[in-house]
C-alpha cells in the first residue's frame, strides 16, 4: 500500500517538474524569437547614418549641422577648462585632527 501511494507521488513530482520545465523553455525560446541580433543593430545604425546623410543634404533644418558639431566642439573644451582649473583649486587640501576630550592644553 505505501510503495502504490510513493509511486503515485513519485509520477506527480514528475509531471508537475516537467510542466514547469516546458514553461520555462517556452518563455526561453520567446525572448530568445524577439532578441534582437548584432547584425540587426548594426543595419539599425547603418540607416541612422544614411539618414544623417541625408538631412545635410537636406540642408533644410534651422541651423547647419557643421555649426551645431562646432557648438559641441566648444562646448566640450569649455568642459575639459573648467574640470582643470577645479582640479587646480583642489590640489590644497588642509586637514586638522579632532582633539580627544581629556586634552586641555590649548597647545600650551
């Protein structure tokens, strides 16, 4: 009697094991349908810069694209100035010891 009750136990573990091992391989293989492959994204970017091409051609946005990169050009020498001058101001850094609490000379 207890070996037909550990052999009906034994086939539910089974099938439930095998249940959850099937959903998890189903929604394996989803993510795995929608991953997007390296040559995809590098078509993606191929059309971006076809795209921008496409635009200067164009030439037909508010400002030109030669004077927005020479906006960003300055704007990151302006960056690399003003981090090396706030590395120049921090070079001086002072530091004091606290004093311990039985210490009453005042340096005496």
């Amino acid at each position: 009697m207890a070996v037909n009750i550990l052999e009906h136990i034994w086939v539910l573990f089974i099938g439930v094991f095998s249940w959850a091992i099937n959903r998890l391989m189903a929604k394996i293989d989803d993510l795995e349908k929608n991953k997007a492959n390296n040559s995809s994204l590098g078509r993606v970017a191929d059309h971006a810069r076809a795209l921008d091409k496409r635009i200067d051609e164009l030439a037909h946005t508010a400002l030109p694209r030669s004077e927005i990169q020479r906006s960003h050009e300055k704007l990151h020498e302006r960056l690399n100035i003003m981090e090396r001058n706030k590395a120049d101001k921090i070079r001086n850094v002072r530091t004091h010891q606290a004093k311990e609490k039985g210490d009453n000379s005042n340096g005496q």
